[in-house]
C-alpha cells in the first residue's frame, strides 16, 4: 500500500511561510508505529491522520464531512494540533468545498469553517473549552534558565502561566521585541522540563499594540527547535489574554509568527463573549 502524503502550510498563503504540516487524508491502514514513522521522515513539526469519525458522530447533517484525526510530531503523538487542523481542512475544502468539517481529536471535539475569498481558502479552528493554572516558582526558575532568559527581561503585564485549549503550552511575556528576536536555548534542558510538565511547546509573546502580538514557539517535545506558527498555542493564548484582562472578553487578536525564522505567518485569535472557547484562523495553500 503507498500512502499519499500531502504537504501544505498553515496561517500564510505563501508555500514559503507559515508552518508546514504533513495531511494524510486516508489513514485507515496505518498503525501507531506507521504514522510516528512518517511524521519523523516528513520532518515538519506535525503530521495529521485521518480516518472515519466514530460511530453517529456529528449526525447525519455533517454526513461526509466529519473524520477522526490524529497528529503526530517527529518524536511522538500530541493530544492536539492547530496549524495541521488549518492546513486539513483547506486539504479537504479543495477536494469535498468550502464549509463545515468536523474534527473528533484527542482533545474533544474540535468544529473548522473553511471560507474562500477570492479563491485564497481560510480556515477557522474552534477550540475545545479552555482554562489556565499557575505555574510553580522552581519551575519557572528552570524555564527561564533553560531558555537563558534574566527575570528581568520578563513583561511583568504577562505573568507566566500554563494555559490549555487542547494542549498544554507555558506562557512567558518578552518585554521587548529585541529579547523575543533573540532566542537560543539549552534544547535538552528544556525539553526534560516541558516533558515533566506535560507542555507542548512553549509561548513566548511580545506584546505590539492592544490586540496585536508578536510570538514564538519552542518546541523541543516535538523534535524541532521551534514551530513557525502555532495554532494550538494560540487558541490557549487567547484563553489566556481575556482571563488575566490583557484583552476584552469580545475581541480580535493579531498574532505574527516565523518572522524570525524566514516563514512568517499570520494568526487570527477571535474571542466571543459568553462562549469560553476560541477560534483560530488562517489562510492555508498547498506546498508544490
């Protein structure tokens, strides 16, 4: 059997920028092991899986347009992926159109709309229900140790906290754009505390005006040093922003990511009153 593996990239409609994602859009014969096995040979920070939802999930009135799907990073699998959840749905919007996909993940269940504006395809994540924890003090310590980072250059706006949204990701505030630029970290170091803390990858922000952010990932867990643009960590972000009051319940956030790393990708955090959940979009096109 040859599995077909396609590659597009998420939060950018340029091939060059945003974050490449592996799509496998029939994965009914593949394993645990076969998936791992392909995730770590394609190389991007995640691979996703799919197969046929679970039995009368969605109702018939998603009939055709519900799947399961897993995602897997070069290292292992993660509960939740928001840049491969972008860059599925515009795979599946190019071949079944534009509309209503829904994604049943590690993490729950996870509703995408696709659009399509002037025949660039947009894809919208709803995250699964969110919330945030504090982070213990030693494990702070550690965290700013392994990245090299003085307290000092903390924003003291942006208390470090863990915030969810499907995944696990340590929130730390940079006080100027010149600290976020500036990143080299104990890759070893890091990675044995995020595996003890069970995060995902790590979100570094920098913020640019009342709704407008700068951002970076590592991402050491997953086998990469860091992730251009994160869908996952910017739907717990989000989260994250309206509960400690940087933002107002109903609000749009601008995220701009990979910038650093010659892949820069643009993210759109939408925040509604009344519904605890957030919603992540970006454009998405296929790599040649």
């Amino acid at each position: 059997m040859t599995t077909e593996v396609l590659r597009y990239t998420a939060f950018s409609h340029d091939p060059d920028g945003g974050n490449p994602a592996g799509v496998v859009l029939d994965a009914a014969g593949l394993d645990d092991s076969a998936m791992l096995e392909i995730a770590a040979g394609l190389g991007y920070s995640e691979t996703a899986f799919l197969t046929a939802p679970p039995e009368g999930f969605g109702g018939p009135q998603v009939e055709g347009r519900a799947f399961t799907v897993r995602y897997f990073s070069p290292k292992a699998e993660v509960p939740f992926c928001g840049h491969a959840t972008v860059a599925t749905a515009v795979a599946l919007a190019e071949r079944i159109g534009p509309g209503e996909i829904l994604l049943a993940t590690r993490a729950g269940t996870v509703p995408v709309s696709v659009t399509s504006e002037g025949g660039q395809l947009r894809a919208t994540l709803t995250s699964v229900e969110p919330h945030t924890e504090e982070i213990d003090a030693a494990d702070l310590a550690e965290a700013l140790a392994a990245l090299d980072w003085p307290e000092a250059d903390l924003d003291p706006a942006i208390p470090p906290a863990i915030a969810y949204a499907g995944a696990r990701h340590l929130v730390l505030g940079a006080a100027t754009r010149a600290r976020l630029a500036d990143l080299a970290y104990d890759f070893a170091r890091l990675e044995a505390l995020m595996r003890r803390l069970d995060l995902t990858t790590v979100q570094l922000v920098h913020r640019a005006g009342p709704a407008e952010f700068h951002v970076r990932n590592p991402f050491p867990v997953g086998g990469v040093v860091e992730d251009p643009a994160t869908g996952a960590a910017a739907a717990a972000f989000g989260a994250y922003a309206r509960e400690r009051g940087l933002v107002p319940a109903d609000a749009v956030l601008t995220l701009h990511q990979g910038a650093d790393m010659g892949r820069p990708g643009l993210l759109t955090v939408e925040l509604r009153a009344g519904d605890p959940r957030v919603r992540v979009g970006g454009e998405g096109v296929r790599i040649p």
